[in-house]
C-alpha cells in the first residue's frame, strides 16, 4: 500500500531478452575478513583466458559503513562535506583523476542547497569507455516511517551509500587490473531532496546538472546508475527508461547476471516509470544508461527505504557480491 502510491505501475510484461544463458556456475569464491581485501595477487596462470579480478563484498560493505559513518550525507551538514572529501581521497588512492564539481540547485521547500558531483576517472587515456554512476547523498526525512520520524534524516546505507560502496570496490580492482576500457565513476549529489507528492524535477539535482555540464574527454559508450543495490533478496527489474534508451545494454548486463546464476534476483520483467537518476543522463548527456535498482511491482522499494532502519546493519553481503560479481564480469568482458 504505501510506497506505491506515486508511482504509475504499470503491468510487468516480460522482455525479450536477447539468449540469456543459465549456467548457473558459482559464483567467484570471496574473501571473509571484514577489512578492505588485499590487492591482487597478478594472475599465475599461463593461459590466455584472463582471469578475472576477485569482488570483495567485505571491501564494499567497509566503504558503505565508512560513508555511514560521518553521519546521513545530507547537503549543506558537516557529516555531507565530510564525506566529499572521503571520496575524493578514496578515489584518488584507487588512481582515478578526480574532479568535484560544484553546482547551487534550489530544493522544492525552496532550500537552498551546494551540491558537489565527484567525478572520478580510471584510466583516461583509453578511447573506448563506460560510466558508472550512484547518487551519494541522503535524504533529509524518513518520509515513508512513523510520523515521528519525519524530520529525521535517512542514514541511506542502502538507499546512497551501497551503490558508492559497490563502486569504489571496483574502483580498487581496476587500480589492480587494468580493464580494456577506461571507466568514468560519476558519484552524483542531491538525488534524494525531492518531493514524494511533487514534481519529478524536484528529485535528482546533481544529475541534472551533471548531465547538462558534463565535462569528461571523451563521451562513454554507456552508463549504469547502481541505485539499492544492498537490500536482502533483491528485485532487480527493467524500470521503462532503461528499456526505452538503452536495451541493448540492459541485455548484456541480465545476460551476464544470469550467467553467473542470479536469474531469481535479475529479472527479465518490466516495472514501472521510474523517476531516477538515469532519466536525466539518458535525455540530456544522451548516454544510453540502465538503472539496477530494487523495485518489485508488488512490494515496491525495499522495506527500510526512505526510513531510520536504512543502515548498515541491514546491508546484505549476498546482494553486493551479486551485483558487483555481475559488475567485474561486464566490465572485464568489455
Ligand atoms: C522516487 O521515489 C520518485 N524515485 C525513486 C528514486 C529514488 C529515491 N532512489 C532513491 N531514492
Ligand atoms: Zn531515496
């Protein structure tokens, strides 16, 4: 009942997914400590497959209970500026060229909010290249809890921080193994400020500016936004504009998730009209970008979404280690 009440759901038609295989191989053995993991050791193998870089669900979930740590990263507080400068040095450490980009935005309740979008670029000098993007603010109210909780700002370990978490993993492994393609990390401000009875340009402040001010070299090939991607037993379905403007990149994103055996968690399923980040990349930086999100057209978003239990404790490994196994297999087949 609550949750879907803004949202235009729409019945979910199955998609024609181009051959996705089910091998159902296991997943990539992970390491458990609880600290960062090791670099890679260089591959020993003499043959010519290459083998792929380790994701470490345990390095992810460090990085989210870090962010979680400054407090919610809600604009304008010292916990939000913290935190810029947590991924900005993250990033460096992982080699990427950073750049913070700075933009003034006016929330709906006419607060005025400075933004900052924290681009991160691995390897520039390769021509060919993807993006990957997550909204690393928290929303200022826990809007869908008890009245009580209202003005209390959401931690968002999954809803902000799970997405960056995922990434900046990632970021580590390519510092380790370089990829055939350069990547382009865009950690996007002032996602979650918007107006759950208003307008759908209320939400996602930085990727609209980021996506009429986009200053990369070189234009990536596509992008995918991580959005809730650390939820238990997740649902990650085909918002429309996924499917709309970048098909062919949704087809080889499940095809690989399936390949690695999470079709009950990657399904070829339409969802609904989802007013998110990559509605913004895809109309005005035109670069054909998925959204991996959890929404299930019954239950809706996870269960702590937009609420005070949106913390680290409620972080599944399982999730991350899906998501960022399907991740290092798309981006090192590339
Ligand atoms: C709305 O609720 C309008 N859009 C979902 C996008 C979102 C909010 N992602 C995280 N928080
Ligand atoms: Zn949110």
């Amino acid at each position: 009942m609550r949750k879907l009440k803004h949202l235009l759901l729409l019945s979910a038609t199955m998609l024609s997914l181009a051959a996705a295989s089910c091998r159902n191989e296991a997943p990539v053995v992970q390491k458990t400590n609880s600290q960062e993991a090791s670099t890679n050791e260089p591959s020993k193998e003499t043959s010519t497959a290459k083998r792929l870089p380790t994701f470490s669900a345990d390095s992810a979930l460090l990085y989210i209970r870090q962010q979680c740590d400054f407090g919610a990263r809600v604009p304008n507080t010292e916990a939000h500026e913290k935190c810029a400068d947590y991924l900005k040095s993250k990033l460096t450490q992982f080699g990427a060229e950073v750049q913070m980009q700075k933009f003034e935005a006016t929330a709906f309740d006419g607060t005025k909010i400075k933004g900052t979008n924290i681009i991160g670029s691995i390897y520039p000098e390769k021509g060919t290249r993807i993006a990957l993007f997550s909204h690393w603010d928290s929303r200022p109210f826990s809007d869908q809890d008890d009245e009580k909780y209202f003005r209390t700002p959401v931690m968002g370990a999954n809803d902000g921080a799970s997405g960056v978490g995922v990434i900046l993993e990632l970021a580590r492994l390519m510092q380790s193994q370089a990829p055939n393609v350069g990547v382009d990390i865009v950690f996007l401000d002032a996602e979650d400020c918007g107006n759950a009875h208003g307008d759908e340009e209320s939400w996602c402040l930085g990727s609209q500016y980021w996506s009429l001010n986009t200053q990369l070299p070189k234009k990536p090939t596509y992008g995918i936004l991580l959005d809730m991607v650390g939820g238990d037993n997740p649902f990650f379905g085909v918002d429309n504009t996924s499917a709309q403007y970048a098909l062919n990149v949704v087809n080889k994103v499940w095809s690989v998730a399936n390949s690695l055996g999470y079709s009950k968690y990657f399904l070829n399923r339409t969802t609904t009209q989802m007013i998110d980040d990559h509605v913004f990349i895809n109309r005005d930086a035109k670069i054909p970008t998925i959204d991996i999100l959890d929404f299930s057209p019954t239950r809706g978003f996870p269960q702590v979404w937009h609420t005070h239990n949106d913390t680290p404790e409620n972080i599944s490994k399982r999730t991350l280690e899906m998501v960022g196994n399907t991740l290092t297999n798309v981006i090192y087949r590339e």
